[in-house]
C-alpha cells in the first residue's frame, strides 16, 4: 500500500532548504509500486496543474513555489552483480540508491571507475540526468543501460548509451524526453583493472600530502572526498545545489578576444575550435563572489554555488541567478545556463 501525503512539505527534501509543499507525495519502492501509483494518478478526477515530478535527493532542483501535482519519491533499492567478463562488472543499482553509498561499494569490492565522483549528493537514479561529473570522469564513461517508465504510457523501456545523448551536464532527459519518465534502476560497467584519473583539479596534490605510495582507486576516493569536503559548503548546513551554472563554451576567436581584455581569465579547450570557460571565474570577476543579499548569496569561497542562508525563498535565489547572469553577459558578452533544474 503506497502511502499518500497530501500538502506535503519538502523543506528536507530538497538541498536547498525551500519551505514548498506538494500537492500529494508519494514514497515508491518497487516498480510495481510506480506502476500502480501512475493508474492511481491516471484515475484521479481532479487533476493538478503540473506533472508529476520524480524526486531523488532533491540536489539538483531549486523549488521557486508549491508544486501543484505529485511529487514522486524514488525510494527504488538494491545493488546487484548481474554480469561479468575478464576485464568488466555490470552492476545494476535501484534508482533510489545513495550514490556516494554506491561508490563506496563499488570501491569495498574494487570495481573502479566512479572513484573521482565520490560524495556527489544525490541518487543513482538521477545520475544519468545529467550526466554526472567531477574531476574528470563523466558517468557515461561507465554507463551501461537503465530501465525507466514511461508516466503517460506506464510502459518500461530500456535505454543504452547511444539512447542516452549524454554531453555535458546534459542527457535525453533533460531534453527531448524531460517529465516522461520515471527511471528505476541504472547498470554501470565498472573496470576489474582500474584506470586512474588523477591530473584534473587537486588530485595529485591531495594524494602527495595523503603520502600515498601505491596508486589505488580507494586512495582517489579519499582525496576527491578531502578536497570537495575542503571546498563545498554542506547541503545539511548550509542550502545549495552545487554549481548553480554550467562552464559555458564559445569559439576559440571569442576566448581570444576576451583574453585580450582579461588575461587572467581560465578557459579549456574542448574539440578543436572551442574553448569551455570557467563559469566561477566570470563570475568572480563579475564581483560576486560573497555578495549577500538578505539569505541569498553567493558562496565565499566558490563563486559557482548560490546559497540559502537561511529562510531565502526559491524566488529571492532565481532572481539572485538572473542578475549574475545578466551581468557576466554584460562584462564578458557570455551566457550562463543554469545546471540547476528550476521548477
Ligand atoms: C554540494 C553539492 C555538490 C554537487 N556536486 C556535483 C558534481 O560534482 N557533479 C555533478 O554532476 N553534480 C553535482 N551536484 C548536483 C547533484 O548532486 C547531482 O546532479 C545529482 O545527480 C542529483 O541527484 P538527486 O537524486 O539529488 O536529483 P534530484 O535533485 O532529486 O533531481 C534532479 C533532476 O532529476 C530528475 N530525477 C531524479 N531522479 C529521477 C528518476 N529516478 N527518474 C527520472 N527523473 C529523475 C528530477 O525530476 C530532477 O529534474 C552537487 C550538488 C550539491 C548539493
């Protein structure tokens, strides 16, 4: 028997701490549970104004007011070896699963591969939204197939890789496919022999302080988590979603334009006529790094991640957003896109 809230509250839901409620939520466990629980919705008489909207960790998701529909808790558990060959693993996880507690797994029993993505909030159903990614390993780089459920159709479907049309920060449902499925469980094809990312952001120093002498992928979980402990203000403390914006990418010729004017400014190249800017250094340099304005802000110490500081609304953040980007676009002529889903 599924239990159904109604006017429920989400403050504890969602990481950055917005006071919303939903019109009704409900837990799911299973995908028996999903299925019965869309014919419940599909039968209701008095239909709510919005879409459902699948729920994990709420890591990922600013709330700027009540959601007026149901709000489906992906509570999907379980993680399971289902295949394997001399050199891979598939491992298939429930939606509803703890990412960081699925890394940490992974690693127990030295499946390597999610190691640089350590401590990423949320769950592994949301992990193939928008690809998720830090330190240089993106989740498509271990992905392997999920299974989800079509909402409107209650049918479930396989998706592969090539279904998937991961990018950056991006995937097939963000985009095409946004609102119309209920993802239940994900399989990763993890490595029998580690391959070590260890050149992208602080690694390798993190990992000469922690005086490892043999490279092992427990070792690059151990100071993914001491660096991101070192510089991302804690979701139970302080309210966020991480970075707030994506790097965005312009052409080669533009980057060397602005470096003309800003030489400092930090840009990577990607292919080979693009470059990807760091979105938290334009915005620094826009001058909003610590700004405070009531309980909103801008982090400290990481420009990228918006703050609630205390009882801002979803609101006072959004419209905090609008005017960075208005004025990055302003001083650079370069356009932000919020990472965050804004609902
Ligand atoms: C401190 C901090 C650091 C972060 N660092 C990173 C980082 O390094 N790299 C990175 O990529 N992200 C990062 N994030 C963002 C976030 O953790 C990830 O995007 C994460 O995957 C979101 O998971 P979630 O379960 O909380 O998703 P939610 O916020 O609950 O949902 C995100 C979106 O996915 C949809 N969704 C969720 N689950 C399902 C499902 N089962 N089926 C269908 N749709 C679903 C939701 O409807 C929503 O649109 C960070 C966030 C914080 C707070």
């Amino acid at each position: 028997m599924i239990q159904i809230i109604e006017n429920a509250s989400l403050k504890k839901l969602n990481s950055f701490g917005m006071e919303v409620q939903a019109k009704y939520l409900a837990a799911v466990h299973s995908s028996v549970d999903i299925l019965e629980l869309l014919d419940t919705i599909c039968q209701q008489n008095e239909k709510p104004s919005q879409t459902p909207l699948v729920l994990g960790g709420g890591s990922n998701i600013l709330f700027t007011k009540n959601y007026d529909g149901w709000v489906i808790k992906n509570e999907l558990k379980g993680i399971e070896l289902i295949a394997e060959d001399d050199d891979h693993v598939y491992i298939k996880a429930g939606a509803g699963e703890n990412w960081h507690h699925f890394v940490i797994n992974a690693i127990a029993h030295n499946w390597a591969g999610v190691e640089n993505l350590a401590l990423i909030p949320g769950m592994v159903g949301a992990s193939p939204m928008q690809n998720i990614g830090a330190y240089g390993v993106e989740i498509k780089d271990v992905f392997h197939c999920l299974e989800a459920v079509h909402i409107k159709e209650q049918r479930t479907q396989l998706f592969y890789k090539n279904d998937c049309a991961f990018g950056y920060r991006d995937s097939v449902f963000k985009q095409a496919y946004k609102n119309e499925f209920v993802i239940t469980s994900v399989t990763y094809r993890l490595n029998k022999k580690p391959v070590f990312h260890t050149k992208y952001g602080a690694i390798e120093e993190a990992l000469e302080k922690m005086q490892v002498q043999t490279l092992h992928i427990k070792a690059i979980a151990d100071a993914v988590i001491h660096i991101r402990n070192s510089k991302l203000p804690d979701p139970s403390i302080t309210g966020n979603a991480g970075s707030f914006f994506k790097n965005p990418t312009i052409s080669k010729m533009a980057f060397m334009e602005l470096q003309k004017q800003f030489p400092a400014i930090i840009g990577y190249p990607v292919g080979d006529d693009q470059i990807k800017l760091a979105a938290g250094w334009l915005i620094e340099a826009a001058g909003w790094k610590g700004f405070r304005r009531g309980d909103v802000g801008c982090h400290h110490a990481q420009a990228l991640i918006l703050v609630n500081l205390r009882n801002a609304s979803g609101q006072d953040v959004y419209q905090l957003s609008e005017d960075i980007r208005a004025s990055v676009e302003e001083k650079f002529a370069v356009q932000l896109e919020r990472e965050v889903n804004i609902i």
